[in-house]
C-alpha cells in the first residue's frame, strides 16, 4: 500500500506543479488533485497539467528587464517549469516562448513520473483540513466555486476577490514634479501619502474626450454581465455616465490647496505610494480595460504624466485572489490556519512566471519548515524577492495584482545621484544589485545554486 501523502498541493497549474515537484525532489510524498479531465476552467482547453492558457510567451528573457531577471532567479533556484521552458523554446526575438503542447506535455511527464508525487484528478470542493498535513492551494485565477466558497469560509467574504480592478502604476523618476504637488485631502494623513495632478477645465474636457474615444480590450465570454463592485468600476465606465462625472468620482478636487494657486483645481488625478519606498505611484480610480498604447497616450495627457513611465498598465479582469498582505505570512501561510497555504495567482501574483515564482517559494518554504528549518525570503532587491515582499506588504491598503516590476523594489540609493541617471542607467544598477544580492541568497540558504 502507497504511503500517506505528507503534503497535499491542490491545482496542477503552473504554481502547483512547480511547488509539488520541488517538494518531491527533497523526499516529500506529495498528493497533487487536479480537476482536469472532469472539469476544465473556462480559459483552459487542452487536458494537460501546466497549460499556458492564453499567449505561449514567458515575455522577455533579457535580465535588463525585471521579467528576465525573474527567469534568471528561477533557473538558478532550480526551477523544473523554467528548465522545461527553455527546453521547448520557440524562436521569438528576447522573449522566452514555448511550444505549449511540448512544455505542458513535459510537465505532465516530469510530475507523473516523480517517485514522490500522486496525481488524483477530480475537483477537490471540500478542504481536507481532517487530514492533518500542510495543504498548498494553488487553483489559479479561475478557482472552481465550490472551492472557493471554502476559502471564504475560512478567511471571510471581503478578503477573496473576484475580479481584480487594477490601476496603472508610473515610476517616481517619471513624474514631473514641477506639475505635480503632494498633499492629502483635507490634510488628513501624511503629506505625501499622495501626489496630485492638477487640471483646468479645458485640460479637463479633453482629457475626458480622450478617454472615451479611446480603444478598450473586449470582455471575455465568462466576464459579459459583470456587475462591477462601487469603487472598482473602470474609469471608462464612469466616464461614459456623464461628463462631470469623474470630477464627482476619483477625480473630485475638493479638500486639495494648489500650493502654486492657493484654490482647488477644477480636477484632480491623485497618485498614491504603491509602495513604502515611494518608488512607484497608482493613479488613484483609473483600473480600466483600455488599450496599452491609448493608456500612454491618454494618461499622458494628465499634468505632470507627459513623460510617464508605466510599471504596469491598468486592467480589470475575472481574477480570484486573498487579501494577502492581511491574510498571508512570509512562506504564504494563512496566519489563521498555518495548516494552510497559498501559491500561485491567488497569492495576487500575476501571469504564468510570477504563478511559477510563487510556487517555486512555497515548495522551498514548506520543505525546508518540514526539515525543521526556515527559509528567509529571497531579499527584496532581487525580482523574485520583490515580488514576494509585494505579496504580504500590509503597507499597501488597497492591495491588487501586478506581474514584477522594478517599481517593487527599494529604491537605488539617493547618494549615488540615482534620479539623474536615465532609464537604461537604472535598470543597470538595479540589475547589478539584483544579482549581487541573489547570489549571495542562494549560497547561503542553496548551496550549490549559485551563478
Ligand atoms: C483568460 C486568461 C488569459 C491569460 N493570459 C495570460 C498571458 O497571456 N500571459 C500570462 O503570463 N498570464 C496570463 N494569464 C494569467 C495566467 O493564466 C496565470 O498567471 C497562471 O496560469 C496562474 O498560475 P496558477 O498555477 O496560479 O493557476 P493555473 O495555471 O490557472 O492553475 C490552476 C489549476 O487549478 C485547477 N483547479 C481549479 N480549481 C480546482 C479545484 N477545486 N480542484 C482541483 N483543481 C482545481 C485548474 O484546473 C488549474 O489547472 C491569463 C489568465 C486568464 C484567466
């Protein structure tokens, strides 16, 4: 008779495949539930574990960008799905794409073929908690219902969402200061929690006519007939009810002194700290489904973004993820049941990489807890440690996906004159940083895994 699973990794996605294979390598029997073949997400359409199920890119591989540098981390950590990734690369410029049925296939072999690893296909809809071993949930972006009643059960209604309203976000060095000023409403909180942009009426109009003869992504099948949440509505969406609407809505600028005027704007676009480094800024209200290249060019149009640089663009998508920065630990564990942790996109990481990232940290989390040790976070200068520290920053109030981006992580220090370098120059140093301090992670708690 098999052995008892000493873990069980639910959702054979990129995230649950990655982490129940690095559990496996270190000796644990993993028990991994599929719901595939029985029932298929409405993105999925093949039968395989790991399906890429939209685009087969993993974006860029050049480690100038925080994507790249991301794939260098993972393939030095010993990633088994960035390993089959570049083993069924397909020519595609920087970017690391794959053949999909190849790579999926590859996964699905590497997994049922694992001494240590169970495959048991069926829908899990009750969480095996009676069973009394650590329990990783990793069933993506389109978790089944059933299950995802059963996570709301255990960390409450408002702290699962599902659908993520996702605004853009713009580099501190982009921003011109000099159109820009730092206040909060009212003065309550501190002075510069925000950034304001202030705008006159024809900036105004023309602004709101831009947005509305902008492009916007179609919804997909399964998001028709969504009704959007108050407050996470896309600034499209309010637009479009009326033209002073906005003014009444994210862009009210009542309670916020103009220091050059000394009077309130006709509107304003409020920027919030994405991060406790302000290094990257949220343009407050404007989650929206429109186009990138409309989103450079009509959220240039707001004083002080001329020049914007965007860390990630805005977007509005069926997407089902915690509150993690209240809900989750340092090896994704919910604070109210360590019994229980989570990997992948529900942890609020977003695409294939990141999914694959987070469960790569999870396995290595909970085999090393399960060997009596701890493992620290990757530091927060690397992209991999970035993306994770975003995961449980509780300094961020209203917390909401993002794929990695330099804007995670600390900024470059202020000594070395790090404003007056430009883009290319940043992105040097950071990556230098980066890797220095990723090498020395890995040396320290993976011995054997250095460049
Ligand atoms: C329509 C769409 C398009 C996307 N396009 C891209 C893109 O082009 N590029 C990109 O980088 N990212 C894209 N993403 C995001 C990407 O799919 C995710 O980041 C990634 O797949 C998440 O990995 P994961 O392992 O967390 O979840 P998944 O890869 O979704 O894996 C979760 C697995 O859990 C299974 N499951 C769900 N519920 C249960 C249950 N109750 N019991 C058992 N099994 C269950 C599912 O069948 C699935 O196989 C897209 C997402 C969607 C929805």
């Amino acid at each position: 008779m098999a052995e008892a699973a000493q873990v069980i990794v639910i959702g054979g996605g990129l995230a649950g495949c990655e982490c129940a294979w690095q559990l496996a390598e270190r000796g644990i029997r993993v028990e991994l539930h599929e719901q595939k073949p029985q029932q298929r997400t409405a993105a999925q359409t093949t039968d395989g574990l790991a399906e890429l199920v939209c685009s087969n890119s993993l974006r860029s591989d050049n480690p100038l960008n925080t994507i790249g540098l991301l794939h260098e981390d993972l393939r030095l950590a010993g990633s088994l799905l960035l390993a089959l990734a570049d083993a069924h690369r397909v020519p595609a410029g920087d970017a690391l794409a794959v053949d999909r049925d190849q790579f999926s296939a590859a996964v699905e072999c590497a997994i049922r073929e694992h001494p240590n690893i169970t495959v048991i296909s069926g829908e899990v809809t009750e969480m095996p908690l009676a069973r009394g071993v650590p329990i990783v949930v990793a069933t993506g972006p389109l978790t089944s219902d059933a299950l995802a009643r059963q996570v709301v059960a255990l960390t409450g209604q408002e702290r699962l969402a599902f659908f993520d309203a996702i605004a853009p976000i713009v580099s501190d060095e982009s921003i011109d200061y000099d159109k820009v000023f730092a206040a909060s409403r009212w003065g309550k909180g501190e002075t510069d929690d925000y950034l304001n942009c202030p705008m006159d009426k024809p900036q105004y109009l023309a602004f709101i006519d831009a947005l509305l003869t902008a492009e916007y992504l179609p919804l997909q099948d399964f998001e028709k007939g969504v009704q959007y949440f108050q407050g996470c509505q896309p600034v499209e969406v309010i637009a479009a009810s009326g033209p002073k609407s906005l003014r009444f809505g994210p862009m009210k600028p009542t309670g916020l002194d103009d220091p050059k005027t000394g009077r309130w704007a006709y509107a304003i676009v409020q920027l919030r700290a994405e991060n406790r480094h302000k290094t990257a800024w949220n343009l407050v209200g404007f989650q929206t489904k429109m186009r990138q290249a409309d989103q450079r060019r009509v959220l240039g149009l707001i004083p002080g973004l001329e020049h914007a640089e965007f860390l990630r663009y805005g977007s509005v998508h069926r997407n089902t993820f915690l509150d993690s920065p209240r809900l989750l630990d340092a090896a994704m564990r919910l604070k109210s049941c360590p019994q229980l942790r989570f990997a992948g996109q529900m942890t609020g990481v977003e695409g294939y990489v990141e999914s694959t990232a987070s469960g790569l940290w999870v396995g290595l989390a909970l085999a090393a807890e399960l060997a009596g040790r701890e493992l620290p976070l990757p530091p927060e200068t690397t992209a991999w440690g970035a993306l994770l520290h975003h995961v449980i920053d509780d300094s961020v109030p209203e917390f909401q996906p993002s794929n990695v981006h330099w804007g995670m992580m600390p900024a470059l220090d202020a000594v070395d004159g790090a404003k007056k370098r430009n883009k290319g120059e940043r992105k040097a140093a950071h990556l230098e940083r980066a890797r220095i301090a990723r090498d020395a992670w890995l040396a320290a708690w993976l011995p054997g895994k250095t460049a």
